[in-house]
C-alpha cells in the first residue's frame, strides 16, 4: 500500500492536472475565456414577431452583451442589452432585450457604413472552428439593421445583403426593444450567388459559435459605441468580423 505522503503526492498532482485541463481554452482555436451557453431545444414554434410570448423563451436564460469594445463609458440607459438563445432543427432563434436612446439609421442604402447605423450584431460559426472569417464563409457576421435585414462582406471582399438567411423583427416593449431572430445555419462550403446553398440540419449535441453585439449610434457620423457579449483579452477589440476565435459556444441541448 502507498503511504499517505504517496497517496496525497499522486492525488495533487492529478488535481494539478486536472487544473490546467479545466483552465485551457476549449479549443486551441479560441481566445481565453469564451462563454458556453446550453441552447434547449423549443418544444412549439416560434413566432419571429418581436414579442417573447412563447412560453420556450421563459425557460432560456439570458446571456448580457456587456463588453466595451469601442467608445467611451456609456450610460445603462444609453445602451443596456441581454439576449437568449433557443433551437430548432431548421434554425437557431435569438431573443435580444435592448435598451436604446435614440435610434439612428442614417444610411438607408443597407450596404453603405452599416456598421456606423445601430444594428445587432451575429456572428456564428457553424462548426465552432474559429480562425479567420473576413472574406470567406468559416463563419457569418450578420449586421441586422433597423429595418431587418442581415449584411455582411462575401468572398468577393464586398457588402452582401444575406437577408435570406434570416426572419427579424423588433417592437419596442417599454423602454425597451424586443428584437427575435431566426437564423438559417450555413456551413463554410456556402457559396455568394449559388442557388444550391442548403442550410444545416441541427440535432442535439452539436457546437455552434456564437457571439452577439450592438453597435450604438446616437446620431454621430460613426458608431459611438460597439459592445459585445464576449470579452476580447488582446489585440483589437472590434475584430470579430476577422476572428471566429472570440467567439462563444453555444450546445445545442436536448
Ligand atoms: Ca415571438
Ligand atoms: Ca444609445
Ligand atoms: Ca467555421
Ligand atoms: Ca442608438
């Protein structure tokens, strides 16, 4: 039989171990410190219409966008937001809370400055690969503007409207805005212009990246705030359009 000092030795040095498993990065891909979020699955359907009345939505919990990226401090009624997250196999749906003081959308071309209008910001990685995003299809940074719909930069290094991939809508509740989405999941073989993109079938068990932000603008010529729910440890903070690493996980749970 080992000694007590044996046992104790190998037991701390299994702790130890066991430590810097848990401290790593989820996948060497990732930042430090990304979020996991349990998405469950919704058990009836899910009415885009910018109102939380399907009881699935009571069940999920919120997640806070609350990381300065850009900009000085703001106040909590300047900008506040939360969001949740809910599954189906056609899609995933994004519930957001945002408190906003003025709305402002002063480009009405959608792919002009878009992220200098207010938008809600999704950036999903379908295989939770991380890595470099900017003009290639490993993952998605959907900008959703005023008017609901969905812009980002496509393989051919410009402005794309991928409205098609999404149902959005907002009203306002209160103080607040209630903004649902559904989001169709496409992998990294999607193609700008193809008519043969398919979105993914989602099951239990599988691992999206997701990270949500607000680009705040009270009426200046660019964005006055940019926050968002990941924390960004080094380098430049507003650069999730480039890196799928800062992204979170969300398990899309049973
Ligand atoms: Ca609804
Ligand atoms: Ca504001
Ligand atoms: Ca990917
Ligand atoms: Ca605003």
């Amino acid at each position: 039989m080992p000694s007590l000092a044996q046992f104790l030795g190998v037991s701390i040095v299994s702790a130890s171990i066991i430590a810097g498993l848990a401290a790593s990065p989820a996948h060497a891909s990732h930042s430090e410190a990304r979020s996991s979020y349990l998405a469950q699955r919704a058990t009836t359907d899910i009415r885009v219409d910018g109102t939380a009345s399907e009881p699935d939505w009571e069940r999920a919990g919120w997640r806070d966008i609350k990381y300065r990226w850009l900009g000085p401090e703001y106040a909590a009624d300047d900008f506040s937001g939360r969001f949740k997250v809910m599954w189906t196999p056609e899609r995933i749906y994004i519930l957001a809370e945002i408190v906003d003081d003025i709305l402002f959308d002063a480009h009405r071309d959608p792919l002009v400055q878009y992220w200098d209008d207010d938008c809600l910001e999704i950036f999903l990685d379908a295989d939770y690969s991380g890595g470099e995003h900017q003009f290639n299809h490993n993952a998605f940074a959907y900008h959703m503007s005023l008017d609901n719909r969905a812009i980002d930069i496509g393989a051919d290094r410009k402005a794309r409207d991928y409205t098609q991939h999404v149902q959005s809508r907002w009203q306002q509740h209160a103080d607040k805005l209630v903004w649902e989405i559904g989001v169709d999941i496409y992998d990294d073989t999607y193609v700008d212009g193809s008519s043969r993109n398919q979105p993914m079938e989602l099951v239990a068990g599988k691992i999206l990246g997701l990270m949500i932000a607000y680009c705040d603008n009270d009426g200046s010529e660019f964005r006055e705030n940019f926050i968002g729910s990941e924390s960004v440890p080094s380098g430049p903070k507003d650069r999730g359009w480039i890196d799928a690493g800062l992204f979170g996980e969300v398990i899309l749970g049973d």
